[in-house]
C-alpha cells in the first residue's frame, strides 16, 4: 500500500534504521539512509551475530569434548582462534552485505558519514544539506565504561570490542554477569580459558526469574567458570603484563584481559537534538511515544537510542513503526509479550512476568515445572540440564514462561505467542497435541503440572 510522497531521512543502519528506510521506501518514501559505520549496526557487527557464531562454535569444541557417550572417540584436535575469528566474520560479512543489498534494492539511498541534525526538517552530512519531510534517528547504543579506579592501566576491553582480539589470553576476568557477560563466559569456557565473572547482585542475570538464573549459575560454576557476586572490583592495579582486580570481598583476582559488560548508553549526544528542542531522559535515551514519535513531530527514534528495549528485534519492530508514522500511517508499538534468551549452554529463555513480579502483582499463583531430564530427545542429545517453569494467576491465565534448557531461544517463541493471545493454562496443557519426542513437549508437561495432571514430574 503506498501512502504518499515524502522525504525521509534515516539516521543509523542498524536493525531499526534499515527496517525502517526499507519500510519508507515500500510506502512510497524518497529515503536516505545515512550510516557512520558499517551496515547492519551493532547487532550485525559486533553484537548478536558474532556472538551467536561464536557460541556455535564453542557447542562444536563442547559436542566433540563428550562425543565419547555417542561412541566416538575423537583423540585429538586442535582449536585455532584466528580460523574461528575467520569462520565468524564470514557470517558478519555476509550479513552486512545482504543488508546493503537490501536497501539497494528498494531504492534507499546509503550515505556514509556522520548525520547530524540542523533542523527540524534539515540534516547534514559530510558538508551536505538534506533538506526532508520527516527525519527517523536510530543511532544505537555504546557500552558503559565503568570509572574503577586504575581501569586506564590495565588491558580492558567493552563488549563491543571483543571481537577486534585475534587471540585469546589465558586468564579472562569478566566484570558483569548480564547476557553478554554470561556468553562470553561461556564461550571463553568451552575455549579452555580461565574465565572469572563478578557481578554485584546476588546472582547473575538479575532481570532474569531467580530459580532460573540461580540453576544456570550453578551449572557454569560446575563447568568451570568463577563466578562471585554480591561483589564489585573497587580498584585495579597493574603487574607486569596482568591486571590486578580487588574486590570488595577483600580477594583479588589476576588476570590477562578484563572484559566491561555493564549495560549500554544511548548514542544521541552530537546529533543537535538540543537545537530543535528533541527532549532526552536517563543515559540520553530519547523520550518516544507509542509511535515511536519525539517532542518533535516530524521527528521519530527506534531502536537502542529511543531505549526500551535493548534488542535487535524490539528495534526492527519500532522502526518499522517510525516509518510507517512518518509516512502518514496510524501505528502502535506492541511490547505485550517480549521474549528474552541468552545464548548460554543450556540456553535460557524467558517471557512475562517472573515468579517474584508476579507474587507481588497476583499474590496467588501457581507454578508448574518439568525438567529436561525427563524429555527423550533432551537425553537423546545428552542435553538434559534444566527445567521449564509456567506462571499462572488464580484465573489459570498464563502470566509468565521462563525456561533453562537446549534450543529454549526458539521453543520460547511459543510462549510469546501464548502470553500475547491471552491464553489460559488449559489451552496449553489440554489443548494441542505434541509431537513425541520433541523438547516442546516439557513446555505441556509444565503446564500440566500447574493443574496437578503432569505424567512424568
């Protein structure tokens, strides 16, 4: 359906950026897109895709490390970082360039350089004016560099930075134990690396439901991973070639390479937002309406600037949203059911309401829980470790589904599109048949617990 003629000008070409020029450009917008970087954004480039290739290969070392309960016995074999360095940037790059094909073919113009607004209908780069309708800023996000004392001594790297390392060192200290802290953990593992996270909250992955963050803890701790928290490093100091961390539990800890996973910040600052009056909150996140629209009409913000959510996929879901405002339609976001997983080995995955929110919400719910360990094809891979666990409030309404388990990242899908339906837990337990044997098949038994008619818990 094409709206009208307009020009749009896109700042960012990350997932929010070039979903949303391709989006213009299909309802008829003359779109520029004008990128500083490579296209694809973070996610692409140094977030998301190279860590997911890099956790599957780490699965592969893992696979071959325990092949012998399958009866193969692989004797020997080596791992050579920069063929996986090499392996994971083909992945990137293929991507990136299928991005770039992407815009080409609907007709988006790619700018490179630095977009900076000059007003309300004008933006700037490389010495040139646009003059446009509507402007869409999806500029992303930086990590969060912490002020520890010391810290401009030693060898650190932020998450993002990771992936310029062409090997990697022995001791590896990870201060975070958020999403991409526990990833990189577990990658570094499986590498045979000394890896040490510390985290300040009482456990890793403090927005995720406890019982399942307290179980992957557990789990990497046993695989090998040094994990302290309730603790922060309240200084570094250097010796020789190492970084000395003290912590606030009084021990200290050495390491080759300390790794920042803290959170991110907005990338708004130096875009002229104070010119035009674009209003900004905390860590210069921009303030959007549901339409993803800013204190400025004509201007709209998608993505990890406009701050919701940080996420590939929230941010190509609100840009397409920008676009299709700015081009004149009446679109909403929808934040209903936001899914959630960490690529860790076992996954976690999560959707709703977890077990603590919901208690203080509802205060009577019910809970129903089933392991992996009782599922055929989990033990058929020998990939039993973990549970689903399904919440629901006293009028059997599913309010929230949180698994720890293999392949949960694509089984939590499911779970998404119950919680946005509405669906009550009868229609999950009672309702389908499952295929047998299939690891979809602990999600109804979970939900059957919650009715006290489980067969195998």
């Amino acid at each position: 359906m094409i709206v009208m003629s307009k020009k749009i000008v896109v700042i960012g070409g990350g997932p929010a950026g070039y979903a949303a020029a391709v989006r213009a450009s299909k309802l008829g917008g003359n779109v520029t897109l004008i990128e500083k970087d490579r296209l694809g954004g973070v996610c692409t480039n140094r977030g998301c895709i190279p860590t997911k290739a890099m956790a599957y290969i780490a699965s592969i070392v893992e696979n071959i490390k325990n092949s012998r309960r399958f009866g193969i016995n692989i004797k020997e074999y080596s791992v050579d970082f920069k063929d996986i360095v090499r392996a994971r940037d083909r992945v990137v790059k293929r991507l990136s360039m299928g991005v770039e094909h992407l815009l080409r073919e609907n007709n988006v113009e790619i700018v490179k350089g630095i977009g900076k607004i000059v007003g309300s209908k004008t933006v700037e780069v490389n010495g040139r004016q646009i003059k446009c309708d509507d402007i869409i800023i999806a500029t992303g996000s930086r990590p969060v560099m912490l002020k520890i004392p010391g810290i401009e001594n030693i060898y650190a790297k932020m998450g993002d930075d990771i992936f310029d390392l062409t090997e990697i060192p022995e001791n590896i200290l990870i201060v975070g134990g958020g999403a991409i802290g526990v990833e990189f953990s577990y990658i570094f593992n499986s590498l045979d690396r000394n890896v040490t996270i510390v985290e300040l909250m009482p456990h890793i992955l403090p927005n995720i439901d406890e019982e399942i963050a307290l179980n992957l803890q557990k789990i990497l701790i046993k695989s090998g991973v040094n994990i302290y928290t309730n603790t922060v490093v309240s200084k570094f100091e250097k010796s020789g070639d190492k970084a000395v961390a003290y912590l606030s539990n009084n021990e200290k800890i050495e390491s080759d390479l300390v790794i920042i996973s803290v959170g991110r910040v907005a990338n708004s600052d130096g875009l002229g937002l104070e010119k035009i009056d674009v209003k900004t909150g905390r860590k210069g996140v921009i303030l959007v309406d549901e339409h993803m629209r800013t204190s400025v009409e004509n201007i709209y913000a998608a993505g990890d600037v406009a701050g919701k959510y940080f996420l590939a996929y929230t941010a190509y879901s609100e840009g397409i949203v920008a676009a299709e405002n700015a081009m004149g339609l009446d679109t909403k976001i929808n934040y209903k059911s936001v899914p959630i997983a960490i690529f860790s080995e076992p996954e976690v995955a999560s959707v709703g309401l977890n077990e603590k929110e919901a208690r203080e919400k509802f205060g009577e719910i019910k809970v129903g829980r089933a392991p992996f360990i009782i599922n055929g094809r989990a033990l058929a891979m020998n990939m039993y470790n973990g549970f689903i666990k399904v919440i629901v409030n006293k009028n059997n309404k599913i309010i929230g589904i949180h698994m720890l388990g293999p392949y949960v990242s694509e089984l939590i899908h499911e779970a998404a599109l119950i919680l946005n339906n509405n669906l009550k837990i009868e229609d999950l337990a009672e309702g389908t048949l499952y295929i047998h044997p299939s690891l979809s098949e602990t999600l109804k038994e979970a939900a059957l617990a919650c009715l006290n008619k489980a067969i195998h818990v």
